[in-house]
C-alpha cells in the first residue's frame, strides 16, 4: 500500500441470517491475504450506545413501546451508535479509513431503513437522523429469501428482537430493496441461499474489479 492512500468503505447488508457476518469475515481474510490492513467491523458497533442496543435485542433490557414508538426508539438508538461508530477518534471508520485501512462492515443506514421505517415519515426521520454519515464506497447485499432465513434462525440457540417477527422480516426484505435500488455507488447484489463459498467468490471479484489496488495484477499494469 503507498503511503496516504484512504481506505475503502466495504459495507455488507442483508436481513438476519443472510450469511452477512460470515462474508464479511471471509472477505476480510481475503484482503488480508493480498496484503491490505483491514478493520472488520459491524452495528450495532461496541461502543457504548451499540452495547446498549444489543442488551434491548438480547432481551435483558426490554420495552412496552407501540410499534412506531419502538421503531423511532431503534432508530435514534442505532443512528447514535452510527455517529460513534463513524466519527469517534480513538477507531472510528473515518479515522481507520484515513489510515490507509480497508473497512469491513456488517449493516449500516440500509438496514435502519429497512426495520425502522414502515412509512414515509418514519423513513424521512431515518433519513434525517442519518444525513451526516458518509456513503460506502463498496455495498454489498445477501438477498435471503424469507423461508432460507426462517430456516436458519432455527438453528440459533437464542433469538434476537427481530428475529422473532415474521410480518417485521418480510417488511425488512420490500424495504432493503427500495434502498438498496437507490444506492447508486457500486454496488453487488447476490442469492444468499448460494453456497458460502460461491458468495465469497462473487464478492472478492467483485470488489477487485472496483479498485485496482485490490487486484494481484494492478502492480503490473503500473509498470
């Protein structure tokens, strides 16, 4: 990597059980291997508001909201981590981007957008609680049928908030297409019933092909 080259901005989303972690960790290693420093990543992140939000979807913390008050709850909740995620000094993205560091992340905006805003005013107030974030420069989708999904959170020990809300999946999955249709930075989108390694393939190409600097062959095109 040549000194004061940025990062890229890789971001991974999908509904629950889409196989985003696992790509995201197969992609990391990859990049890795082709000698990039990688900082994997996801939200809700680890910092202080992220670990709050992950005790509400554990169920240690619970809450008598309707459903629009949760969904604007989460929302706040999870655009604070963002904000903290993003811009905190100490390992935000900025500040890993800006040190020549890929970043991988699980979810971002896409996904408050796709659980949090079941109308229009709800998802013009996502919007506005996220307008200072930065776009991914890479984004990629797992688009998990409802059933693959369903299928899989049955084999977890434990499930998480949304994981046992059928009708709030399905919503998720109509609203993850509109937004992620309205990304218009590159962008992959891939069947998440495919093999996991079929996945990574797809992925690694895809973000080799959008930056040169990731491509084995790029030193000797420079020359």
């Amino acid at each position: 990597m040549s000194g004061g080259c940025r990062g890229k901005f890789i971001v991974f989303e999908g509904i629950d059980c889409s196989g985003t972690s696992t790509q995201a960790r197969l992609l990391t290693s990859s990049l890795r291997a082709d000698g990039r420093r990688v900082f994997l990543t996801s939200e809700p992140s680890r910092g202080p508001v992220g670990q709050l939000i992950r005790s509400y979807f554990s169920g240690r913390l619970g809450s008598s909201f309707s459903r629009g008050a949760q969904d604007k709850f989460f929302g706040c909740l999870f655009a604070a981590d963002r904000l903290d995620h993003i811009f905190n000094p100490v390992d935000g993205v900025t500040e890993q981007l800006s040190s020549g560091n890929d970043v991988v992340c699980t979810r971002y905006k896409f996904s408050s957008l796709a659980y949090n805003a079941e109308t229009e005013s709800e998802r013009d107030f996502i919007l506005r609680a996220n307008g200072e974030i930065p776009e991914p420069d890479f984004l990629i989708y797992l688009d998990c049928p409802l059933d693959v999904a369903l299928h899989r959170m049955k084999e977890r020990i434990t499930q998480e908030t949304y994981e046992k809300d059928r009708r709030k999946l399905q919503k998720a999955l109509g609203n993850f297409a509109r937004e992620i249709a309205q990304f218009f930075g590159p962008k992959l989108l891939l069947d998440a019933s495919l093999p996991p390694e079929t996945l990574a393939s797809a992925v690694l190409h895809f973000v080799r092909e959008h930056d040169n600097r990731l491509r084995p062959d790029a030193n000797e095109e420079k020359t």
